[in-house]
C-alpha cells in the first residue's frame, strides 16, 4: 500500500490543563476527499491548526506523504504541498482579486524572495492567475481590491487562493459557514472541479455539503475521533448517530 | 485588541494600494525632465542647496516607505541606517589614496552597502515580528546607535562628527564637482535611479509579498512565504537606500553628525513619510518637498515654523490620513468621470474664504506672539507686507474680521460643496479610494 | 525680530531665486544660531544683543565708510549642522559677508570648514567667520582657518584664569570635575586636571567624571558622589539644562563648597539658582559687568534695558566683536573684500568698554582678553540678570589671560 | 555602605516617579493599543500649569488643580482628536500622538517661552530631612515618595475593589465583551485616558521643581517612559511598577559608581590592549557606568524584546 498523503498519530495538544486534542490517530490516503465533521467545539479547527503548525502539538507526530512535519514552520509545510484555507476569510483585502492569486502563484512558481524578477512582465504568473480566476469565476471582478467582494465572493478567492499553488494535499476549515443555500451549491461545485484528483481534508457543519463531497468522514467528538468511514457507514453508527448525528440530523429537518 | 500595528483592512486608510499605478515610464520621463530643467529656474546655489536637500529627504522617505506604507513596518530609529551609510562615505572620503582613484558618483553605493549591512544586523533579530515589539526594538536600537555616536569617537567623531571634501574624488569626466551645480546634477541622476529601483522593487515577487505580508502575515505565511524572511528583505533594502541618502547627504555636506542618527531625524522622516501619504509610491516625493520647504523657506519667515508644522501634520492624521497623495488621489475618479470641472467653483467659493480665514488666523497666531515675546520697545511687526503697531487695537481687529469673514464665508458654503463633491463622484459605482474627509 | 515676522514679505521662493544681493547699502551679518527648538532661548537673546550692539554702536553713530549701515539677519540653524549649512548657503546667497554663530563647537566647526571650502571654491563671495562663543580650542588649533576669528577666550584660556584663581584659594584641597559627555566637557576635564597639576599640584582631583549631554533627567547620583568625596570645590563646563541641573541638585543634596563655572548665568539661569546659588557659583567671563567697566558701558546697559527690560547683556563679546569689525572695515576702506577686512582685523588691539584691551592675535585669530571670575549674589548688583536681583559681582581679575598660550595653528593666508 | 542606602533612596524617588507617567500609558495602552507619545507632553504640561498656578494661589493649589486640568485636556484629547483617528487604525493613532507632543512642546514655547521657568520647592518642604553621611535627603524627596506611593496604592484599590475598576479591568482584556454587556467602552477610554494624563500632570507638578520645568523636559523623559512598559510587559501595572523601580535603580546605582568596562572584560578574561591610543576600539575600552547609565535601559529593553516579547510581567503573546 503507498504512502498515506497525511498520518496523524497520538496527536494530542492541550492548553493549561484543558485538553483539546485527546490523541487522534488518522490517516489520509492519496486522493482521498476526507471530511471532519462533529459538534461545536469538539476541536476540528484545533486539529487543522496542529497539522500545519499555528500551534505546536503537545505530542504526536504529523506526516505528510509519510515525512514529519515536526517543527516546521508553516510556510515550510506549505512548500511541502499542503494548502489551507480559514474559518474567517483571510484573503489580502487592499490588494487586488487577480494580485491576491497571483501572490499565491509567486512560490510554487518558483520565484520565491527574487527581486530580479517583474512580476508584472511574467506570462506565466499572469496566465496562471487568470486560469485560476476562470476556474473560480471571478474573471470578471479581477482588478477590484478584494475587500469589496462579496462574502461568496471572498470565499471563493480564499479557495482560489488556497488552490492556486497547485499543492496536492487541500485543508478546508469550513467552506461554506454562512452562506445560503445557492452560494453553498455553488462552492460546492467549486471545491469539486478544483480538487479533482488532489487530497482534500475539509472541516463542514453542512451535511449535505460533506455528504455530497466526501470519500471517508470522521467525527470528532471532544478532542477524540469516534467514527472513520466511508459516509453510509457513518451514517449507521450508532455512537454517531448518538453524539452527535442524529441530532444534527433532526435540526436539519 | 491585538499588539499588532496593522491597520484594518475595513478602515477608510486602508482603501489607499501602494503601488496601483501601472508600469509607465511617461512619469519618470517626466521626472526626470524636471530634475534636468529645475536649476534653469531656480538658479541660485541656496535653492540648490535646498533642492539637493529635498531630492535627498525624497530617497530617504521612499526607503522609509519601503518599511511603513509596502511592508507594514513602522520604525523609529530609521535614521540609523541613512547615517551609518553617511558615515561610511564620511570615512571613505578621508582615505585619500582610494577616494582619490574612485570617481564621487560611485560614493552612495558604499554608502548603501553600510546602510544594507547596518539592516541585515539589526533586521537579523527585529524582523521575527512586526506591530509594537518591532516598532520598539527599532526605537531601541536607535537610541543606543545615537548615544554610541557620542561616545564612540573613533567611528562617529563625537559631537563635531566627521567631515571630508568630496572634491578629492577622482575627476569624473573632469568634473571635480566644486560647485552646487555638480552636486545637484548628481543628486539628481541618484534620486531618480533610486526612485526607480524601488518602484521596480515593488514589482518584484518579493516585493508583492511584502504587501501581502502586511495585509496579512499569517496568510502569506501559508502561501509558502515565511513572514519573517519577507520583512528582513524589506528592511534590508530599505536599509540600502536610506544608506544611498546617506551617502547622497556626506557628498552634499561634506559633514555628518550625531544629528543624522538621532532619534529625532528618525521621528522627522517618519513625518515626511505620513505628511506626504504612505499609500502611494509618490506619496513620500510629496511630503519630502513639502517637509522640506516649510524647514528651510518658512523657518526664514516665522520663528513659528515648527508650530505650524505641527499643526498640519496632526490635521493631516486626522482628516487626510492618506496624507497630501491622497488628498491628490481622491481626485482622480472625479478627473476619470469627467466631473473635474465641476468642482473648480465650488471649490473656489470654500477654500479660497478659508485660506484667507487661515492667514488671518496666522498673523493673529503671530500677532500674539509678537505681543508677548517681543522686546517692550519693539511695538512694531510686519505681517504680510504691512507694518503696524501690535499695541493698538486697529490691526487685532482687522485681523480677527478677515478670520472670521474667512472661515464664516468657507463653513456657509461647505455644504455645497461637499454636494458637489458627491455629485461629481456619483456616476458608475466608485470603489476607488475616497480619502477620509469630503 | 523685525525679520522674523515678516511673514510672507516675499513669496518663499521668489526669496530663493531672486537671490543676489539688492541691496548693496547695508553691509549684512548673518547671525546663525538656534532661534527655535530647546536651544532658542540662548540663541534668541544673543540675536537681540546682536541687534542692538549694532543699531547702538554703529548705525546710531552715522554707520560705517561714510554712512553703511550694519544688518543683521537671523537664520534658524535649530542647532542642526546640516541645517547650519543649508542656512549659510541661504545667507550668502543674499549678500551676507560676515557670519557670527556661537552656540555649539559642533555647528561652529561645521561652519569654519564650509567656509573654508566655500572660500576656496567661490574666490567671488568670499564670507568671514565671526565665533562669538563656540570655545571648543580645536577652532583656533588644528582646525583654524583664515576666515575665522573668535572673540571669546577658549576652554582652554578660560580654565587657565578659572585654575589661576583656584590656585590661590588655599582653601582648596580636592576638587571635583563633572562635565557633559563631549568634545568640549572632555577638553574642560583635560584642561582643569593639566593646569591644576600645574598651578597647585597640593590639589587632588577626587572626581573627574562625564555624563551623557543633554540626557540626565536626575543629577542626584553625581552630587552624591560629588560629596561623599569630600570635594572642596566642583568645576564644571556645563551649559543650558545641564547646568542648572548639575549646580541645583549638588546644592541641594548638601555641598557647601563653590561650584566653578562656564555658563552659569543668564537664559533664565540665574533666576533659577536664586537665593540657592547665592555665594557659590562662580563664573568665568569677559567683561565686568558689576561693578560696571566704564560709564560707555553703563549708558549702553541702560539703554538695552529700555529697549528689552527683561534682558541680560551676558554676551559682551558680542558688543566686542562688532566693535572691532566695524573697525576693521573702516580702516580697510571696504566691506566687500573680505580679506582686506580680515587683514585688518588680525593683530587689532581694541580698548572694550567691559574693561581692558583686546588683542586679536594673528597667529591663531584667538582674541586675548582680560578674564573675570565672579560669583553670584544679590548685593552690590548694579545690573542683575533675568530680573532676579541676583547678578554676577566680579571677584577677581587675569589681565591678558594666555596670552602666550600655545597654538598649533599654522594660518593658510590667502 | 551609608552610600547605598542613599542611592536605594534616591533610585526609588527615580523610579517612583517614572511609575507615575508608566501606570498611565499602560493602562492607556492595554485598553485603547495607542502608544501615547504625547505622554510625557502632558507631565510637561502639569509642571507648567503648576507653576503658573502657584504664582497666584501657591504650591499646594497648583498640586490639587494643575493634574485635574491636564486631566481634562487629556480626555479633551481622547475624545476629538484620537477617537476620530481611531477609525483609522494604530499607525496613524500613534503617528497622531507623535504629533501631539511636537504641537504641545510648540505651545509651552509659545505660550511660557524658552527659559526655564523659576519654579521651586515650596517653602515648606524646603529643608533636609535627613542626613546620611554628609548627604542630605531633602523633605521634599520624601513628599514624592509618599505622593507617588499613595497613587499606587489608591490606583491599585481603584482596579481591584471598586466596580468601575473591575469594567476597567475587564475592559482591559475583553473590550469587546464589555461593550457588549452594555457598557459604554468610549467613555471608558476617555476616562482612562484622562486619568492617565492627569497621573503624568501630578508627575509633573511634583518633578517640576526638582528636575527643572522647561519645554525640553518632556523629550527627556519621553522615551523613557515607553521603554518602562515595554519591559515591564504592556498593560501590566505591576509590572510598569516593578520595570520603574529597576530603571531608578539600575540608572542610580550606574552613575553612582564608576564601573569602568576595561575592568569587566579584564574580568571576564580578555587583556586590554598594549597601544589603546591608536585602537579604534578605544573607546570602548573607556566607557564607564555613568557615561552609559541613560542608555542602560534601551538595552535591557531591546534584549527583553529579543527574548521575552512579552515582557517582564506581560501576559500577551505575539
């Protein structure tokens, strides 16, 4: 069997005395479109902080394509083909939507801190950003700054952004928190043709977003993932249905 | 709260983009037409000297600006870096042997070496953060460098500093450059190449990022950009051109002090920086010229000078915190939209009450002055061309009238114009910066 | 004043282009020196002296060469060597041939050498250099000009009468030096621990200390110090807010010796010393001023009261150096050649109505002067200082203080 | 030894005084993230409105009403200048205070001119308390050890026991919080800021006669004041008390005995070298302690910052 895209073993992390991640063991195959879902405060967004290093784990080893992340920086794991996005937008507001995904084009590209290149006069950062814009839809607001976007809009380029560098292992923390029920079909759509064929690891509370979406899901409940499998199985278990399924269900209706 | 001094994104200073103009060489051409035509107009070596000292204010507040308006960075010691590059050049003259076979307009590149070394030493541990603890390590570290220019004689020469003459270079193109006008010659050709580095500087991948790390550093961060690392090239190359104004500085003076590294020339240029607006590239060109004629021309005016400047830089902050670029720039919607003309009366009918309201409030500013601090028999003073007794009621009056006829005439009528403001800037939605205050 | 308030005469740039000098009647003196900015108060009132030594001493007398009259204009330097320079270009520019400046040896140094640069380079506007009060003796030693005459006795010169009075004080065992962290507070040190080794080698020097200029918020931890060595007496070159700091808070803390000084007097500073300072300041200076000189100089005082009451002439090097220029150009025929001017001016003996004989000495262009030690008090005080009723009684005399001091200047003429 | 009690007694005057401006700024800090560069302006102002005063009505009025007016002149400040360039965001809210302290500097000039103003301890407290080996200890000294004092202890009764001090501390750590529980946080501001330059104005008023009033003295000061909370950590009071009282000390006990740095690098085992004269590192070989005392705080604060960010006593991490 190759090499899992992302391992977390015993992966625990606490702050004070109050423990958040309770040992989490999981493993993330190539390709493979993994939601994490659970209830509030279970410590998704926790767990994407500890696997690219904004916050150091308490113990437990991340892997990415089987090698440590141990004490990276964060920027380090990124040049190692993971991408994430955020719960809040975290776009570069002033700038504008095209500057925002060529900023995200300039390291994979391979232009890194030069200051011999224009960036203005490389075909290859010009097409490339506007290729991803095309891809996401935003061709048309290119030149606004991105601030005056809309907040689907905003979303959007985040993902973009988040995409453009062409890594193969993509961490969505919760694409669609609040939005209505067209922009979520419509990112949706979006994360779908972007991720084609590339790992995909993303935190969602709407379930028919994670249902439609994903290969396995696990859910996190307190800091310990109770449940991993293919979505009918997680549907059926019965701990899941308990902690915290069956009521998410029951709002839903 | 967070200790970071970033602005936010969603606050009316932030709509100003540094650097949204695009690539054109029409103003540099420009430029530097003006620079070469400049001395045919002003011809006397005072006015070249004082626009040796303005084009030399421009590359030092362009190199500011590289940290506070492109990279977020706000610095108090940054006269360090300028003055250890005029240093430098000081101490590079006084080796005759290799001076005597260097040509003069080599000199700013050594100076921008020492001023690029000075960053890179210092940028090797302030950059780790942005927000307060770098704006006070550089207070810090600007404090020591300034007490050390006394104390260490040997680099610094104390208080009287160090001098040298430049004329000892080697001819270039036997050119010994003993008069003003050589030296402005060669000021200028440095401002401009300076000026278009950095502005190419900002094109750069790095330069980009700068921005972006800025905004915010923690998305560049997963971007593959290390913030840190971002910052340090920022502030080492700002390092390099504050060193090319130092070195710009030695050549013009032929003298550097304790002066060029204190933590007041380091609080002036931050001045020159936020008069002349941090948002734009060109905004530092404009406070540098604007700073430096109310120095040097309205201190030979009014002993008040460094009060009236004071109060333009706080009305500045307060109501164009885009500065005098943009208050400039909030134009150009206006200009795009063709509407320009229609301002031209309103504007007439406010500003021009208000200016005269403003003189008016000055000579009562001086008036006071006058009364109070002037010598018992010396009741007379000149305020705009007229002499009178400040101890008659006569003058106070009229002078108190034109205020408030001025300022009375500019308030009745600032809501026409503030109508015709918006009314000129109505048209297809306007998502361009609008600047503070209409 | 006058030119300081006229705001907007000429629009700010047309007084940079139009920038030759119209005016060819008056002959023009630059004053640069701080007129704003925490040194103004001292350059301000010397801009007053300046002014009215002029209008007192040769306008109101028919002016010079048959009726030129002498101008003075201000030029804010805000004590900034680079603005110093920008400023000496401005006033060339607008026909001033005469520069005088005094505060700070930093500004004076960086002057001297533009000049003599600007003098090299410029054969046409040639400007001499009047040093009114920068003592620093590097001007008048390795870093003298042609161009540059001083008319205040040097640091050195001044701690030579300062230690000759000491010396015969028996009083006196230990003193205690402190002074600012510079060229000049070092160069005081120097002086005072070389010349007392020399004049009284009983004295021990129980402290010889510097601190930072212009930094000190709280003096207290020097004059502990200052006491607990038991000094006699304390010397001390400070000047502005280090003085009155260093003088009040050994005061204060217990020292009962007197305290030598440079510039303890005037600017507010003797009204702030009071009563405090009363018997224990002593101050090195040129010129008497109570008991007054001469009658000249009585009548001259007064009328400076009339014109500013709350004025101090605390200068009278300023009145002095005036004086011999005005002479200088008339017994040169002209104020435009500057180095016929400078010619005359080298070697002068001029009688000053503040007491004694002048002597510009042409090796070095140092003036050689009578020097008076006095001290601070309210009783017999003919003319006080800031309106205090407190002023500076001369005590004793050096008549043609150093006169043979040793130069290292070798003068370049022209 | 006698010495050293002298110096721990003036060093605490030193400190005690810098607490005074420091508790101000950082509260002012930890509420509204300005740094107030005008800070020390407003001491400035209470030594000169206390001055001004007591030439009519006497020491003891000026002590009571010249902080009260600089109070309200700082909340004056608060309210309709930096609260409309809060909008903005802290670069141009420092920048602002910058220019504040230029202006009023101008103004003092303006208005009281350029000499130092003549005054002085009253007669009261004009005599020596004590005296320790030869050195008096003037009354005065121990009337700003007991002034300053009595604020830490009011100031710390205020934020510890009292309800409006609870909603400022609250306020200091969770402002958004606060204003949602319907408390009006821009009053707050301007109240704390107008204490806080009203602590600065006391500062004044009792300093003024010993360090001299003149329209320098807040340049002398004002720096200094920011690299006290810096290295006490930004928006702890204890920790402003305890980085003021190490800086008096540390400045105290540095100008009073001549450490000279040729005996601390012979101590820790270099050799000075044979021909200093022609050495460029002369210089360095010579300093003492008291040449460098002043500095001494910028390089604690810059080592604190390179290890510690936080600071001494700071509980906000970067």
């Amino acid at each position: 069997m190759s090499t899992p895209a992302l391992e977390l073993t015993g992966l625990k992390k606490s702050f004070g005395k109050a423990e958040i991640i309770r040992g989490i063991d999981l493993s993330i195959g190539k390709a493979e479109r993994h939601a994490i879902i659970g209830p509030n405060g279970a410590g998704k967004s926790t767990l994407f902080n500890l696997i690219t290093a904004r916050f150091p784990p308490t113990s437990g080893t991340v892997k990415l394509h089987g090698e440590s992340l141990a004490g990276l920086e964060p920027f380090q794991i990124n040049r190692k083909g993971l991408s994430r996005s955020f719960q809040i937008t975290n776009i570069f507001p002033k700038m504008t939507v095209f500057e925002n995904v060529r900023c995200a084009l300039l390291w994979p590209q391979g232009y890194k801190y030069s200051f011999w290149n224009l960036v203005n006069y490389k075909r290859d950062l010009t097409e490339g950003a506007d290729a991803i814009l095309e891809q996401i839809n935003l061709l048309e607001r290119r030149d606004l700054p991105a601030g005056t976007l809309s907040y689907a809009e905003q979303r959007a380029l985040e993902i973009g952004i988040t995409i453009a560098g062409g890594a193969n292992v993509i961490m969505l923390d919760e694409p669609t928190a609040g939005m209505s029920n067209t922009e979520t079909d419509y990112i949706t759509d979006l994360i779908l043709k972007v991720t084609e064929g590339k790992t995909l690891i993303m935190v969602e509370h709407d379930m028919s977003v994670v249902f439609g979406l994903a290969d396995r899901i696990s859910v996190l409940v307190y800091g310990e993932i109770i449940a991993t499998g293919k979505p009918a199985d997680v549907r059926a278990d019965p701990r899941v249905q308990e902690a915290y399924l069956g009521a998410a269900l029951e709002a839903e209706h | 709260m967070t200790d970071q001094i970033t602005t936010d994104p969603s606050k009316p200073s932030q709509r100003m983009r540094a650097g949204s103009m695009t690539i054109t060489v029409l103003p540099w051409v420009a430029g530097a037409i003006a620079l070469a035509v400049m001395p045919a107009i002003f011809t006397s070596n005072s006015a070249l000297t004082i626009m040796n000292q303005m084009w030399i204010t421009v590359v030092f507040a362009l190199a500011y600006n590289m940290l506070l308006g492109q990279g977020g960075m706000l610095s108090f010691g940054h006269a360090v870096y300028a003055g250890v590059g005029g240093f430098a050049c000081m101490h590079i003259m006084n080796m005759s042997d290799f001076f005597a076979a260097m040509p003069l307009p080599v000199l700013p590149i050594f100076g921008g070496l020492f001023g690029m070394g000075m960053a890179m030493i210092v940028g090797s541990f302030s950059t780790r953060n942005a927000g307060t603890v770098f704006a006070m390590i550089s207070l810090g570290v600007g404090e020591l460098i300034a007490a050390c220019s006394v104390i260490i004689v040997a680099f610094f020469g104390g208080e009287e500093g160090i001098s040298g003459d430049r004329t000892y270079a080697m001819p270039f193109f036997g050119n010994e450059f003993l008069q003003q006008i050589d030296v402005y010659y060669l000021t200028s050709f440095w401002v401009l190449v300076s000026a278009i580095l950095m502005y190419l500087w900002s094109r750069t991948p790095v330069g980009r990022m700068a921005n972006a790390v800025r905004d915010n550093p923690e998305r560049a961060e997963f971007l593959g950009y290390s913030a840190r690392w971002v910052r340090f090239y920022s502030f080492t190359a700002s390092g390099f051109f504050a060193g090319v104004a130092g070195g710009l500085f030695a050549i013009n003076y032929e003298i550097l002090t304790e002066e060029n590294l204190n933590t007041a020339s380091s609080g002036v240029i931050l001045l020159v920086t936020f008069l002349g607006g941090v948002g734009f590239f060109f905004g530092p060109i404009i406070g540098a010229i604007a700073f430096t004629l109310l120095q040097t021309v309205l201190s030979l005016q009014t002993e008040l000078w460094a009060f009236y400047a004071g109060v333009l830089f706080l009305a500045t902050v307060m109501f164009f915190p885009g500065g005098l670029a943009g208050l400039l720039m909030m134009h150009v919607p206006v200009f795009k939209l063709g509407h320009a003309r229609s301002l031209v009366m309103p504007y007439l009918k406010t500003l021009l009450p208000a200016a005269i309201g403003l003189l008016g409030l000055a000579a009562l500013v001086e008036m006071t002055f006058h009364f109070r601090h002037a010598a018992l028999g010396d009741d007379e003073m000149t305020v705009f061309w007229t002499t009178f007794d400040t101890h008659t009621i006569l003058p106070w009056i009229i002078a108190g009238v034109v205020t408030l006829v001025g300022l009375g005439i500019a308030r009745a009528t600032a809501p026409s114009l503030k109508e015709a403001w918006s009314a000129a800037n109505t048209a297809p939605p306007v998502t361009t910066a609008k600047g503070g205050a209409a | 004043m006058k030119k300081f308030t006229k705001l907007g005469a000429v629009s700010a740039l047309s007084l940079i282009v139009g920038a030759s000098a119209a005016f060819a009647e008056n002959i023009k003196i630059g004053f640069i020196d701080p007129l704003s900015g925490p040194f103004a108060s001292t350059g301000t009132n010397g801009l007053h002296q300046y002014e009215f030594a002029v209008d007192y001493m040769v306008n109101d007398k028919g002016g010079v060469l048959d009726g030129k009259n002498f101008e003075v204009i201000g030029f804010d330097n805000k004590t900034s060597p680079k603005e110093s320079l920008i400023q000496l270009q401005v006033a060339i520019d607008q026909g001033v041939r005469y520069i005088v400046q005094g505060n700070s040896s930093g500004v004076a140094a960086a002057i001297t050498e533009a000049i003599d640069k600007h003098n090299r380079r410029n054969p046409d506007s040639r400007v001499l250099f009047l040093n009114y009060a920068a003592v620093d003796p590097s001007l008048t030693n390795e870093k003298c000009n042609f161009w540059h005459f001083r008319f205040d006795a040097n640091a050195d010169i001044k701690m030579d009468a300062l230690t000759d009075v000491i010396a015969r004080d028996e009083g006196i065992k230990k003193v205690y030096i402190i002074g600012q962290d510079y060229s000049f507070g070092k160069s005081v040190a120097e002086a005072a621990v070389e010349m007392l080794g020399e004049k009284r080698p009983d004295i021990e020097v129980v402290g010889n200390e510097l601190h930072p200029i212009g930094k000190v918020k709280d003096f207290t931890p020097y004059s502990r110090k200052v006491i607990s060595s038991g000094a006699d007496a304390v010397i001390t070159g400070n000047w502005g807010a280090d003085m009155l700091g260093i003088g009040k808070s050994v005061i204060e803390n217990g020292f009962e010796g007197p305290i030598y000084t440079y510039y303890a007097a005037g600017s507010g500073m003797t009204a702030a010393f009071g009563e405090s300072g009363k018997g224990r300041i002593r101050l090195i200076a040129q010129g008497s001023i109570n008991p007054i000189a001469s009658e000249e100089a009585r009548d001259l005082y007064n009328a400076f009261l009339e014109k500013y009451p709350e004025g101090n002439i605390d200068q009278s090097r300023i009145f002095n150096s005036i004086g011999m220029l005005a002479r200088a150009i008339e017994e040169a025929g002209t104020a435009d050649d500057v180095v016929a001017v400078a010619s005359k001016l080298e070697g002068m003996e001029y009688e000053t109505m503040w007491g004694g004989t002048m002597y510009m000495r042409p090796q070095d262009h140092q003036v050689i002067q009578d020097m008076y030690v006095g001290v601070h008090t309210d009783e017999d005080v003919e003319f006080d200082f800031d309106s205090s009723g407190f002023g500076i009684v001369t005590e004793s005399v050096v008549e043609m203080a150093s006169k043979d001091i040793a130069t290292t200047c070798e003068m370049k003429r022209p | 030894m006698e010495l050293i009690l002298v110096n721990l007694i003036d060093g605490l005057v030193t400190g005690l005084l810098l607490f005074m401006l420091s508790a101000g700024l950082t509260l002012i800090f930890s509420m509204m993230g300005v740094l107030n560069f005008a800070h020390a302006s407003f001491y400035m102002l209470g030594a000169y409105f206390a001055y001004q005063i007591s030439i009519a009505l006497g020491f003891w009025m000026g002590l009571l009403l010249a902080p009260i007016i600089v109070g309200v002149l700082g909340a004056g400040v608060e309210r309709y200048g930096l609260r409309r360039v809060h909008q903005y965001g802290h670069v141009p809210e420092l920048i602002f205070t910058f220019g504040l302290a230029l202006l009023i500097e101008e103004l003092v000039q303006f208005i009281w001119g350029k000499n130092q103003m003549p005054y002085n301890v009253p007669e009261i407290l004009n005599f020596t308390a004590f005296s320790i080996a030869g050195n008096s200890i003037p009354a005065f000294k121990i009337f700003m050890i007991f002034v300053s004092v009595g604020i830490f202890v009011g100031l710390l009764f205020v934020l510890t026991k009292t309800r409006v001090g609870m909603i400022i501390q609250a306020a200091l750590s969770y402002p958004r919080t606060v204003e949602a529980l319907g408390h009006n946080v821009p009053l707050i501001f301007m109240g704390v800021f107008g204490v806080g330059t009203a602590l600065a104005g006391l500062a004044g008023v009792i300093a003024g006669p010993v360090l001299g009033t003149f329209p320098g003295m807040a340049f002398v000061l004002g720096s200094i004041v920011f690299v006290t909370i810096v290295i006490g950590g930004l928006g702890s009071l204890w920790g402003a008390l305890v980085a003021s009282l190490l800086i008096g000390w540390l400045t105290t006990f540095a100008k009073s005995y001549n450490v000279r740095m040729e005996d601390i690098l012979n101590g820790i085992g270099f050799s000075t070298p044979e021909n200093m004269g022609e050495s460029a590192l002369r210089d360095l070989w010579t300093i003492t302690s008291p040449q460098i005392a002043d500095i001494l705080p910028y390089i604690l604060m810059v080592l604190i910052l390179i290890f510690r960010p936080a600071g001494l006593f700071g509980k906000r991490h970067q």
